[in-house]
C-alpha cells in the first residue's frame, strides 16, 4: 500500500483516540506539584533536624533521587508516570528516573557495558551540554566584567 504523507497523516489522525487534554494536564499539575510539595517537606524536615537550608536542600535533592530510583527498581515510578505525563518529568525525580531505567534494561548485559555504559546514555549529554554551558557563561561573566572595568 502506497501513501503519501497527507493520506498517512489522515489515516493516522481517523485512527488515533483523541487526548483528554484537561484530564492530562491536571493530572501533571497535581503529580508535579505535589512531588514539589514533599520536597518542601523535606526540607523543611531537615531544617528542623538541624541542618542549614543549603545542606537540606542538598538532602532533599538526595532523597528524592533515592526514592525515584527505588520506585524505577520497582516499577511503580513508571505506572506514575503512565498518568502524570510530564507531571513526573519536569522535577528532578524525572532525571533520576531516566538515569536508572535504561540501567535497569540492560542490566544483563553485565555490570560495566550493560548498566554502567547505559547510566550515560542520558546523563552523558546532560553532563556535557551542561559543562559547556557553563564554561561559555563563566567566559561570557569574565569579559563582560573586565570591559566593565
């Protein structure tokens, strides 16, 4: 069967279920915002344990990648995810997530070239995007400081 692009749109748009868009976006607002409000809790948790705000915030960030790994191991982070759509995604949870699935897919392929190769598969241009970024924006900082001068 030959199609053009125009048909195979068409025949894929008569096909596809249409999306409830409201439903969608509430449940990523009430699955973001509330993974954001265990944050808070975390952190103010640990302020009243004691620790200094940058150092809760440090073990708040901690244990919400802790516990996205765990539930990833599990299985359940992506029965969440499944519903919240980006609700999940956007906090740090959703990095975590896509950090530990793929190492999790080819665990058996051996520590070192199946779990330890695909943790990078996704931290890997992050880190490097992210390094660079930095780097030009600290460059971009200095001269801009030294023709202030």
């Amino acid at each position: 069967m030959k199609m053009t692009n125009r048909e195979y749109n068409k025949y894929v748009a008569d096909k596809a279920k249409p999306s409830p868009l409201w439903k969608d976006l509430c449940w990523a607002f009430f699955v973001g915002g509330g993974i954001c409000a265990v944050g808070q809790g975390l952190t103010n948790l640990y302020v009243y344990l004691g620790a200094t705000t940058e150092d809760a915030g440090t073990w708040t960030s901690i244990t919400l990648i802790f516990v996205a790994a765990l539930l990833t191991g599990l299985g359940v982070f992506d029965d969440i995810a499944k519903r919240a759509g980006a609700g999940t995604l956007v906090p740090i949870t959703g990095f975590s997530n896509a950090m530990a699935s793929p190492a999790l897919e080819f665990k058996s392929e051996g520590l070192v070239l199946g779990t330890g190769a695909k943790l990078f598969t996704v931290a890997g241009p992050v880190l490097v995007y992210g390094i660079s970024a930095s780097i030009l924006y600290g460059v971009i900082l200095c001269l801009v400081g030294l023709l202030g001068k």
